[in-house]
C-alpha cells in the first residue's frame, strides 16, 4: 500500500514535518518530484534539519528512503546533504538511502540555464530558486538527460561533454557573452561520491517491497498551485506536485494508492512571483511572517502571506482525491480578532464564482471573504485534541464543511510531538 503526503498551496505547508510524523507506519518513504528546489524542516531534540532531496523518512532508523525516477538530483547537493546528516550522527544514512537509476541529474549547466532564463525574463521572471530544476526537466522531456544510470556506463562523459555543448550554445543565445567558464569540479567528484551509493532499479524495488506487504509513504514537494499542469502557469514548478505525480514518479499504479494526505496551513503563503488573491502585502502580512516565521528553507527569501483560500484548496483537495486533511501552523493565528477566510471571487463583471478561473491575476476583481472569530489563547502548549478552543473547532469545521474532507490531524508547532490527531471521545477518527 502507497500512502501520499500532498502539499495544497504554493509549498512550505510543513509536509516534512508530517512526513516525520507518519514515518513509523512505514517501512519505505520516497520523494517522486521536484529536486532540490524543495526545503523540508524537520525540528525534534532541540535540533532543526533542512532536507531538500533526501526524503524525510531518514531520521527513522527503521525506514528505507528512496528518491524516484521522478526526481532531479544535483549531485553535489545530494553529497553535501549527506555529509551533514553524517556528521549529525544520524545513522546508516549511506545504507538507508536508495537512488533511480532513472532519476535525471542536474548539470553545472542546467544551474547556468536557470540564472540566465530569469535573468532574460526581466519582470516577468519566475522567482525560481535557481537550483536548475526547471532546466534539468526541460533535457528530461526533450530527452537528452543524463540519468543517475548513465554515471556507471563508459559513456558517460563523452555524453556529458555533448550535451554541456549545446547548453553553452543556449546560454549564449539567452544571455549573449555572458558564459566564461563553467566550474565542474565539485560536480565531478560528486558523481565519484554518487556511484558509491545505493543506485537500484527503483521500480522494481517499489514492486517487489509492495507485494511483500511493505508499506510506503510518497513525500510530495512543492504544492498544487506549484503543480505544471494545474498550477498557476507559467509561476509554478516543472513537475506534477499532484497525485499522478506518484505514479510516474516511482512507478505505482493508481490501485495501489492508499490514503492521501493533503497538507494545508491555517493561512497562506508564496515565495517567488505569480498571482496570489487573497495576499496581504501589508502590516497583517509582515505579522504572519513575522509570528510564523515566514522565510524560505532553501532560499531564505521572505514569504508573501495572506488569508487562507477556500476556493483554491478545494480545487486542491478534489484533484489529488485528498482523503485526510492535516491542518498545519494555526498556532501562529492565535489572537487574532477575527480571521477572515476566502470563500468566492469577485471577477470583474461583478460575478461570484467558487472555483479557481483560468487566469487568477487577470480574472479575480478580488477575493470575497467570511469572518471567523479567532481565539485568544496559544495553540502550541495544547496538548489534546479536545483542549482545542471552540473558536479553532469553528475555524475547523468550517474548512472542513466547504471542502467536504475532515481534518485529520492538527499541527500546532514545528515540533515533531506537537500534533494533534482527530479524536471522538477520546479515540482517533
Ligand atoms: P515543507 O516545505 O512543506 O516541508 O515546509 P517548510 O519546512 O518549508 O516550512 C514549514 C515551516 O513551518 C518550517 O519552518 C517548520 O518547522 C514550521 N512548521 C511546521 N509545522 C508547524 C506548525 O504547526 N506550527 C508552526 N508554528 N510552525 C510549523
Ligand atoms: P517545498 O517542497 C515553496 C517555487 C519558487 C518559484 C517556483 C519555481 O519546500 O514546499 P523552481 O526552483 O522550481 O524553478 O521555482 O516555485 N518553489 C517553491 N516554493 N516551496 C517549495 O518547495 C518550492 N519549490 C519551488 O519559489 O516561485
Ligand atoms: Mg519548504
């Protein structure tokens, strides 16, 4: 059985820290997207770790992490990443690490690539992390990767050679004059590093395990509205963060997905450009970033926040089939007066919708909104589900009304104890 982890808004929803969570129930957790793009924050013992390509399953000393075909891997992050954790003390992680054969490798040039694609864009640039993941699925699709596989064949650097050659031709053509030299040092010898890793038949491996009984938790990175299809294009990621993700990104069929866990937090964040209705670019969204430390795990740059956006999470919920809900950060809503939650748009002919238009920048007048009455004290010290204030249950319950999905679990810190799981009467629904 497949168990997913989704985010359902622009990223950063802390599925890392409920991946860490969940981990003990699984035998097996693996990344299918994204590459190094993604920060997950994981804080337990006094102690705060940021993964980008290893999955968050690694600090569980019975769990196997697989990053999947689906993945883009930049060596010389994935050998920097280890490292640290080896000199955290965390166990095994060489031996509890398992990499594709199939997943594709960003190149020194793809990072190149990034910059200089941003840089072309002017205003209308991405906001892109620049770790040359969008480069690195563009040779994916048009299907001169190199491949984590390619790295034990004798051809591989006659292969490396040519396509380093046509993208020091793109980047003279994007930004002309500007390619001096490429520094490839580190890459290489974090390729030596990567072949002495565990490099399998993922796939493969995922079958077998799976009819063996093992079970298997999928860690999406990014976030729906990051999603390349679904989106809010072209201010999004260059993979499918949604569901189907899973499948072409470790090799699962649709029959073999279990619960899917969709990750949203009480508000809304978004780091990087693209259209975000319900942002408060204002006092209330410097005291969001300010109370729920808003900046981001790879980058450090500021995150935009607003108001939580009904209409867009039920469009994320319906697309991924979100099964459980896991509500993340309200904490840093405590006190507030009311809390305002978005529940249609207003377009410019003046009429209401409920769902997410074609072109949120151009399509939305501005955002309709429901006040909610906040609740006085901290969330964080709770320590039971049925501590939690009646104006949170409200909060809750009417989330959980208009997306017709129950919450399932409630996160009120960053802390790996600090979770709250659905009880009736004391028993967990
Ligand atoms: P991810 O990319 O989805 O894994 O999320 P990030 O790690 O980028 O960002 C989430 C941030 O919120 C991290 O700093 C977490 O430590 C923190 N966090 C996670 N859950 C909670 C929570 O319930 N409350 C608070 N206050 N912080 C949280
Ligand atoms: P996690 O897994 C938040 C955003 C970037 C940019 C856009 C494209 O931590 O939730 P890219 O580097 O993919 O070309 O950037 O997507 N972005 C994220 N935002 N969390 C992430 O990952 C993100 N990964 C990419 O800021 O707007
Ligand atoms: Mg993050």
């Amino acid at each position: 059985m497949v168990d997913v982890i989704l985010g359902l808004q622009w990223g950063d929803e802390g599925k890392g820290k409920i991946v860490d969570v969940l981990t003990p129930d699984y035998n097996l957790v693996a990344r299918f997207q994204g590459g190094p793009n993604a920060g997950h924050t994981l804080v337990f013992n006094n102690n705060k770790f940021i993964l980008n390509l290893i999955p968050s399953g690694i600090f569980r000393e019975n769990t196997l992490n697989i990053i999947g075909n689906g993945v883009v891997i930049d060596p010389v992050t994935l050998k920097k990443e280890i490292e640290k954790l080896l000199s955290s003390e965390i166990s095994d992680v060489k031996e509890r690490l398992l990499i594709s054969k199939r997943a594709s490798l960003i190149l020194p040039t793809h990072k190149a690539l990034d910059s200089a694609s941003e840089k072309s864009q002017g205003d209308g640039k991405i906001g892109s992390t620049l770790r040359g993941v969008g480069p690195a699925y563009q040779s994916k699709i048009g299907r001169t990767a190199l491949r984590v596989g390619d790295i034990l064949t004798p051809l591989f650097n006659q292969k490396y050679s040519a396509i380093k050659k046509l993208h020091l031709k793109l980047l003279e053509v994007l930004n002309p004059g500007s390619v001096t030299e490429i520094s490839e040092e580190e890459f290489m010898e974090s390729i030596e590093y990567l072949k002495k890793l565990k490099i399998i038949d993922s796939e493969s491996f995922i079958q077998d395990a799976l009819s063996r009984g093992d079970k298997l938790l999928a860690e999406g990175a990014q976030g729906t509205l990051l999603d390349i299809d679904f989106g809010t294009y072209p201010f999004v990621t260059s993979s499918n963060t949604t569901i189907a993700g899973v499948c072409s990104g470790l090799g699962v069929n649709p029959r073999q997905i279990g619960n899917v866990y969709g990750v949203f937090k009480g508000y809304c964040t978004r780091v990087g450009n693209g259209p975000f209705p319900t942002e408060q670019d204002n006092e209330t969204g410097e005291m969001l970033r300010k109370t729920g430390n808003e900046f981001g795990a790879t980058t450090g740059r500021p995150r935009r926040c607003g108001w939580l956006d009904l209409p867009a999470l039920k469009y994320a919920v319906q697309l991924n089939g979100v099964s459980h809900l896991i509500m993340t950060k309200p904490d840093v809503l405590s006190g507030m007066e009311t809390i305002p939650v978005c529940t249609h748009y207003l377009l410019h002919d003046n009429q209401k919708i409920n769902y997410l238009p074609y072109d949120l920048e151009k399509d939305i007048k501005n955002p309709i909104y429901n006040n909610m009455p906040g609740w006085k004290n901290s969330l964080s010290e709770v320590d039971s589900y049925n501590k939690l204030p009646t104006e949170f249950i409200n909060y809750k319950k009417f989330i959980e009304d208009y997306v017709k999905v129950p919450v399932y679990a409630v996160s009120v810190g960053p802390g790996r104890e600090q979770i709250l799981y659905a009880e009736k009467g004391g028993i967990r629904v």
